[in-house]
C-alpha cells in the first residue's frame, strides 16, 4: 500500500427531508448567492424547499448555469458576488452547478486579472469563498470533492481545477431529489459513478486489500440498485444507495494508498468539449478501448474485478480480464448508454488526431497509473473507439 494522508472536511446531511437543515449550517450574517441551473429545481419543488430553508437569511440567486458548466456564464455570476458583496455561496443542483460553484468560490478571491487562469495554469486553490451545496442529482461526487471541472465554449475546452480550499463545507443528500431526474440522467449518474470507481482500482495490485474491497462493494452496489432506480426513482431505499454510491465513488477516500488511472475522464473531457456529449457517455464510448490498449498492464485488476464483482469462474487470468470489459460494456448499454463514438456523431473522423495534438500541446505526455500513456497511444485508443 502507498504512503497517504488524507482529510476530508466536508459536512455530510444525509436523508429524508433534510433540506431544511441548511438554515443551521450558515453564518447568520452571511450574504447568500443561491446558484442553480435551468430551473429543474422550480419544477420539482426544491427551489421551494431551499427558499423556506434560506428565510431568515440575506439572499440573491443565480439560475442558469448550464450542464458542463461555462465559463462566461460563471463569469457573470463572479461579478454579481464581486457588486452585491456576496460572502457565502450556495449550490443547488448536479455536479454542473457544484463545480460553477467551486470555480466562484475560488475566482471570488483570486488576484489575477484573468480567473481562467486558474484552469490552464492549474492554480492549487487554497482557500476558496465558503459555500455549501444542495445535491439534486447524484453522479459526480463533487458534493464532497475539492475538484471542478470547466467548459469554454469560445475554446472549445474543458478543464479541471481542485485544491484544499474547494471542498463544500456542508452538502445535503435528500435521495428524495432523485424521484424528478429524467432515466438519461439517472444513466448518466450510475455510468459515472461506475467509471469513477474504475479509474481508482482498474490499475495494477498493490496489496491494499480494503480499498479493493471498497471499490468492489461500490460497483456492486451500483449493479444492484441500477435497473430498480432507473425502473421507480421514487423507491427511497434503492435512491439513497445509489446517491451514497456516488459520493462515495469519489469523495477521495478508495483511491488513498492506490495508485490511480484517470485516462478515460482525460480522453472524455475533449469528447464533451468537442462534440458537447455527456460526461458519462464519454467515459463509456472510451473505458472498452482504454481497457483493451492496456490489456497487459491491468489484466490482473481486471480479472480480479471480474471474479469478484461479475462472479466470472470460468477461464484464466486473460479470459477472465476480457470477461471483465464485455460485461462492464454490456451493462452501461443495459442503461441506454451506446459505447461508439460514431453513434453520437457522425463527423468523427480526425478527432483522435485532435485530442493527441491537444495533449502534446498541453504537456500531457504520460497518462495513467504508470504515466506511460503518451498522446501517440491516446490517438490510438481513441481511434479504437470510434
Ligand atoms: O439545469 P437543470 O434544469 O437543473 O437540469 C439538470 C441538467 O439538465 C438536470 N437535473 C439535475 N437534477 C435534477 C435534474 N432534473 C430533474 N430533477 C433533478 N433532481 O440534469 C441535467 C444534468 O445536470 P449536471 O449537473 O450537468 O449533471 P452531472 O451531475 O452529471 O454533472 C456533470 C458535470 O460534472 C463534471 C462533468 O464533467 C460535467 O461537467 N464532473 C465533475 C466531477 C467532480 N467535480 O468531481 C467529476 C466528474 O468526473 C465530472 O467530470
Ligand atoms: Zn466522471
């Protein structure tokens, strides 16, 4: 097992009708920008919920922020804190709305002329504008994550920032939100939280036997509540182990001590930047190549993974491994999910190309557990996935 450290400050209200909850977790003298997206919130009564809860308190709001969230928006909202004197922020919404968030939270105190700076200079933040969220959608893990990731639509990329100073200081997980999220989303959030895990386990052994077994337990978990979440989102019990799957997946604690891949959300991100697919159904168009190219190097993981998690017997460590994909492919199609580029575009000829040249350009030479993925085999396993 790798040497860590590991602190996650993060206040979790986890349950039924706990929304109210936020009224405690504020400053009293606290100026509050409430962030939202397109306004799913005022249909399915959480605007209402967030609003009794905030009564007693000095509130602005700031709807809009769009999936893949953009950086001129954001920066709209940066000036509305910076004339309205705003001191605490608060998040209600999906990752989208949580990772604008965390991008005011940390623009709000940044001396640069030019907060994008903060993305393409990987600025650490240290110490962001205290902000709490509302999670109305589970998938990310950024309700108890220090990371966000950006969009530019002017650019055309899609960037990530993190550091100490951008964890939520309270998140509320009501898995009664989920009963209003659409299937395609509710796809989106299992893949995602799927993926996450896999980006943290699917490397080499390294004898850390219970991060294994919590990652194991978290895509198990996923599995079993899947098809009853997608079939009756209103089933409380199989909504809250899905939302406690996503935050787990993410929140840092499987992947202390392990050695992490990340590959696939590198490679997806330019897939949403381009071609403005779903963060999760990049990750599935890119994990069966990702995990093909690198057959060798994480055949162990994977057949490991295919024993314990898809109960595969038969065959040996090679058989097993590849059991492991076929599954894994088979079970985000059961969503809905297709795992071709080509059935999301059709002009995807030259995008391989374009990835590896962003890449070199940006110095991202070696991906991956061993940093070995050069942008010679991104071409290659972006390629394999058209
Ligand atoms: O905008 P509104 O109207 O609210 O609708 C949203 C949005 O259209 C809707 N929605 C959310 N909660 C709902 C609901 N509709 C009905 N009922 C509800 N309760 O769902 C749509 C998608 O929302 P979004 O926030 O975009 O989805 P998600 O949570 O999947 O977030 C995706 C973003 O997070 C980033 C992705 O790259 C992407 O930009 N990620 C952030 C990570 C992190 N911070 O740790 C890690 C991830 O790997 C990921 O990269
Ligand atoms: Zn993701």
């Amino acid at each position: 097992m790798n040497t860590f450290e590991f602190k996650n400050p993060t206040k979790i209200i986890f349950g039924k009708d706990t929304i109210k909850n936020i009224e405690n977790e504020i400053p009293n003298d606290a100026k509050v920008l409430m962030l939202y997206g397109g306004g799913s919130i005022k249909k399915n009564g959480i605007y209402d919920q967030v609003k009794a809860a905030l009564s007693s308190f000095d509130v602005l709001e700031f709807g809009g922020i769009p999936a893949n969230p953009e950086y001129a928006v954001l920066m709209q909202a940066l000036k509305v804190i910076k004339d309205e004197n705003i001191t605490y922020l608060l998040a209600v919404g999906g990752g989208s709305v949580i990772d604008g968030t965390k991008f005011l939270s940390s623009a709000a105190l940044f001396d640069g002329d030019t907060p994008w700076d903060i993305l393409t200079d990987k600025i650490r933040t240290e110490k962001g504008m205290p902000f709490g969220t509302v999670l109305t959608l589970p998938a990310t893990g950024s309700e108890m994550n220090s990371g966000a990731v950006i969009t530019r639509e002017e650019t055309k990329e899609k960037l990530a920032m993190g550091g100490p100073g951008l964890f939520p200081e309270f998140s509320v997980l009501d898995p009664q939100v989920i009963a209003s999220i659409p299937k395609r989303q509710l796809a989106n959030g299992i893949t995602d939280a799927f993926s996450h895990v896999l980006e943290q386990y699917m490397t080499y052994p390294i004898g850390a036997l219970l991060q294994d077994r919590f990652a194991e337990s978290i895509l198990q978990t996923l599995i079993e509540v899947a098809p009853k979440v997608i079939k009756d989102p209103t089933e409380y019990t199989s909504a809250a182990n899905f939302m406690w799957s996503c935050t787990m997946a993410l929140n840092g604690l499987i992947q202390k001590g392990v050695p992490t891949d990340w590959a696939v959300h590198a490679m997806g991100h330019e897939l949403t930047a381009l071609y403005g697919i779903d963060h999760a159904r990049t990750l599935a168009i890119i994990f069966p190549s990702h995990y093909k190219f690198n057959f060798e190097a994480k055949k162990e993981k994977l057949a490991q993974y295919a024993e314990r998690v898809w109960n595969v017997t038969e065959g040996n460590t090679d058989d097993k491994a590849y059991a492991a994909i076929e599954k894994t492919e088979a079970f985000f199609q059961s969503l809905e999910i297709d795992t071709k580029l080509s059935e999301y575009t059709k002009d995807y000829e030259g995008t391989a190309e374009e990835i590896s040249k962003r890449f070199t350009d940006r110095g991202w030479l070696g991906l991956g557990e061993h940093q070995d993925l050069s942008p010679e085999k991104v071409e290659k396993i972006v390629k394999m996935a058209y």
